[in-house]
C-alpha cells in the first residue's frame, strides 16, 4: 500500500514539474547563509531578514522589517504601499529587479559606488559596483527615474580609507610635538 502512494504522489508531482513552490514567513530575525530558497520569502513585523548566501526566488518586505543583503543571489524584492520596511543592499547578485510601489515610508539603501542610472521604458535601471568590486545592475520596475525612496550610500575604497588614516593621524603627531 505504501509503495502504491509513493508512485501515486510520483505520477502526479512529475507531469506538473515537481514539488510546488512553498512561500516562507518569517516574523523573527533570520540570516540565510545558502540553499535554495524557491516561492516568495516573506518578512513580516520587525523581524530582520539578513541573506549572505543562497538562491531566493523573491523577497518581500512588510510592516516594519528590514532586509539586509550581503551576498547570494535574488531574483526579484517586493515592496508593497503603505508598510515601513527597509532594503539594505551591499551586495550579491539581484538577477531582475524590484517590484511595488515605491514611496515612503518604505526606503532602500544601496551601498556601492561608480553609480549609473538610465531609463528604458517603464523601467529605471541602476548599475555599479558593490564595496569588493564586482559589478550588479537591475531595475525598478514602473518607476520614472530612480524612486525617492532609493539612497545611494558612495562607499570609499580601502586605499582611500588608508590615506585618511594615515593623514589624521600625522595632523594629531604634529598637533602633540
């Protein structure tokens, strides 16, 4: 009898492309380090969603969370009207782009440098580099120019960050002698 069910499940799940997408809730602080992670991976209340690895179908953000991508690679983020959530980008990979409605008090902060924004039709694309060099671009989509609620965040080069360094510190020897 068992075997009959498993060939039964198998003969229904093959012909419809395998086990149906699960959506994810969370509503505590989570990090996802990797695996896939296919449906929608939901964020709710404060919870705080932190991604440094894996493959996520999509991200939405509601309430009042706040998502902070590091690394891994997402295909779309949703954000929806009338909810406070926070989009921090500082890198990974976002294959498409961002969908919803983008005004405020919704905010997405993206933290990079060598910004370009150009207008395609309906869709205002963003490229440039994340603070280790490699490169992103993706779009939001049904926006007229970069939205609002976007806030790039120029992050300087370590080299750069040295020399300032290395400068305050000969002002405050030569301040002492």
């Amino acid at each position: 009898m068992r075997w009959r069910i498993v060939i039964l499940m198998l003969g229904v799940l093959l012909p419809c492309g395998g086990l149906a997408k699960a959506d994810v809730d969370f509503h505590q602080d989570t990090t996802i380090d990797s695996g896939t992670w296919p449906g929608n991976t939901n964020v709710y209340d404060t919870a705080i969603l932190t991604v440094k690895g894996g493959d996520i179908d999509s991200i939405s953000a509601f309430d009042n969370s706040t998502v902070d991508i590091i690394g891994g690679t997402i295909d779309t983020i949703y954000l929806t009207d009338l909810e406070s959530a926070t989009i921090n980008l500082y890198g990974g990979d976002i294959t498409m782009g961002f969908y919803g409605r983008f005004t405020a008090p919704n905010a997405i902060n993206i933290y990079g440098k060598d910004f370009i924004v150009w207008q395609n039709q309906d869709r205002a694309y963003l490229s440039g580099k994340w603070a280790d060099n490699s490169d992103f671009d993706f779009y939001f989509l049904r926006s007229n120019g970069l939205p609002d609620i976007v806030s790039l965040h120029i992050v300087p080069e370590p080299l750069t960050l040295s020399l300032l360094a290395l400068g305050s510190s000969l002002i405050l020897y030569k301040r002492r002698r």
